[in-house]
C-alpha cells in the first residue's frame, strides 16, 4: 500500500515514494468521489479466508489514516467496481453469492441494495465473482461459466439476463458501448453483444496463449478509450488487440470526453474550462462540482446551457477532479491547471 509520485518516471527518471500506508494485504484500490470528498476503496485478502472492504481517507496521513468504513467480502477481491459515489462488489452470504450496491455518503457506506446470483446448474455452476464493470446504469457481472447484466432502476438491482457458456471460465469482465468484453481463463478473450438487454449474441473473440499453458491463463481485460483491447495473461504477459468496436474515437490529447455525452477542454488548462453537453438527451440543470487532491471543493456551479465556461485561473498550479453530477448518476475525470 504504498503512494508513488510517477511525475518523475512521466519525465524520464524513476517515480518517488511518497509515503506507506501500511495497508497490509491490501489486493485492490480504487477512488471514490464523494459529498466529502476523495476518499479510497480497497479490498483485502488476508489469506486465510478473510476477504474485506475498506474505505478511508489516503490524505490523512497524520491520522495514520484511519479506516472510515468497513464490510465483510468472502468472495474474490477484484470483483470491486467504482461508479460515481457508488462501490459494486461481490459479497458470499452462506453458501450464496450476491451483488451489492453501496452509496458512500459522510464518510460511511449507505446499503443501496443487493441481489442473489443465478447459479445456471446450480452448484455445478456456481463460482464466486471475479469481475464487475458499470456503464450508464448497467452492471456486467462475470462469475465461473456465465455472466449476468443488471441494471440499477434508483431503488433496486435487477437482473437483466444471464449468458451460460459451459466451457467458459471467465476472470474478468468489462462492458462498453454495449459490447461485453471477458477474459476467459482457457481461451483468452470474447466480445458479446448485449444492445438487446436480454441475451449475448458472441462477436468477436481472440486466444491467449492457449494450450496447456493456460491453466492459470487469461486473467484481466481493458478496453481502452479507443477501442483497443489489453488481455492479461499469465504465461504470456499483455496482449493488444485492434478495436473491435470502431466507433470509439479517442479524443485528442488537449481534451477529455466523458461517456460520449460531455467534452471538455482545453487540458491542461490555464484560464477558463470549457464544458460542452453533446447529446440532447442529456438533461440540463447538471452539477457541476471540482475538487482539489485534497478533496476539498473548489467551486460548484449549475449547468443550464449546452456549454458553461468555468474560470479556474484562480486555481494554482495542480491536478483537479472534475464531478458531474446528473440524474443517471455520477461521473468524474482530472484535469490540469497550469
């Protein structure tokens, strides 16, 4: 658990270690932005069946940063997805696994909800979660042979469908654009369509490193923001795979692009921010709220038009969090001030 400053490796030389924070068995993090601020979720294993959620302060360091929330896991600790100011992660209850959902809010988690997994062929079926990714509302869940989407209605998690593949042993899973990508552990990776909302229709697919190599595999997947796919495998290293889905663009460097409904630019930025709704669906009257790494609020403003300039050159010279607040959720990306 310790915290490196990479501008120096950004710049040629090695990143420095900022501090420890002493975290030990500590598997997985993640930020969180909140009405309180940036605050860290992590997941820990300590080997000897005890798996837990933590969340805490990572700049109070006086305070040996003390654990501000805490739950019980019992289940793979990479099933562990951020959304807004809300944590997904998968919880075992018995003999049952289950998707929960909470809102972290003054410094504590706020119990949204939770749902039993379909186990397909029951107990030949069941597995623990190992990977969960949200887009616009909706939750894809890998877990042993089948995976399963959700969606998040403002009161409840609902199961959409669940995809069965007998062979299939996914590790990791990732939705974009209406495209789920997994890492199957035997295989390598596979790309379903789910536009439908209730079933998986397979896409595209590439191997790893297959063979009897593959007994630990596949094992994590990303999409980047252009559409390229980074498998992880155990024998094999990463491998990079062209787009599949074609229609994700990345945006040029001096702008950011947020779930293809809001641009902002320039970045870095030295005056005045530019925030710019490109979807008429989306509503106005959207919260606007920046923090400094510190997590302290810098200014708060109400979006009323399709673009708000935002004067931050009173900010000094640093990183900042940019929090949209609308009523489909929570969104948040750093910018620069110079």
């Amino acid at each position: 658990s310790e915290v490196y400053n990479i501008k120096p490796w950004q710049q040629g030389g090695q990143p420095e270690l900022a501090y420890d924070m002493n975290k030990n068995w500590m598997n997985f993090m993640s930020n969180i932005y909140t009405n309180t601020g940036q605050r860290l979720v992590a997941s820990f294993d300590n080997l000897l069946g005890k798996k837990w959620l933590q969340l805490f302060d990572p700049f109070n360091a006086g305070g040996n940063f003390p654990v501000l929330a805490m739950d019980s896991m019992n289940n793979n600790t990479r099933a562990l997805c951020v959304a807004g100011d809300t944590v997904y992660y998968g919880k075992k209850i018995g003999n049952d696994y289950y998707l929960t959902a909470q809102k972290v809010q003054n410094d504590s988690f706020v119990f949204l909800d939770t749902i039993k997994l379909t186990m397909t062929w029951g107990v030949l079926s069941s597995s623990e979660i190992m990977g969960i990714s949200v887009e616009n509302g909706i939750i894809a869940v890998g877990y042993g042979p089948q995976f399963a989407l959700f969606n998040w209605n403002g009161n409840s998690l609902n199961e959409m469908f669940v995809d069965f593949k007998f062979s299939q042993r996914i590790m990791d899973i990732e939705i974009r654009n209406n495209l789920v990508y997994v890492a199957d552990r035997f295989f390598g990776f596979k790309v379903y369509d789910v536009s439908s909302h209730t079933n998986a229709i397979l896409v595209a697919e590439g191997k790893g490193t297959g063979g009897w190599t593959n007994v630990f595999g596949s094992t994590a997947i990303t999409v980047g923001d252009d559409g390229t796919i980074f498998l992880c495998d155990f024998h094999g290293g990463v491998f990079v795979y062209e787009a599949f889905d074609t229609t994700l663009v990345s945006t040029p460097e001096n702008q950011i692009l947020i779930n293809n409904s809001f641009l902002v630019y320039p970045n870095p930025v030295t005056d005045y921010l530019t925030l710019e709704v490109l979807q008429k669906t989306v509503p106005l009257n959207i919260k606007i709220e920046i923090f400094n790494m510190q997590g302290s609020i810098m200014k708060t403003q109400i979006l009323k038009n399709n673009k708000e300039i935002l004067n931050v050159s009173y900010f000094p010279a640093g990183v900042y969090v940019l929090k949209i607040s609308t009523d489909d959720g929570i969104t948040v990306k750093k910018f620069i001030v110079e």
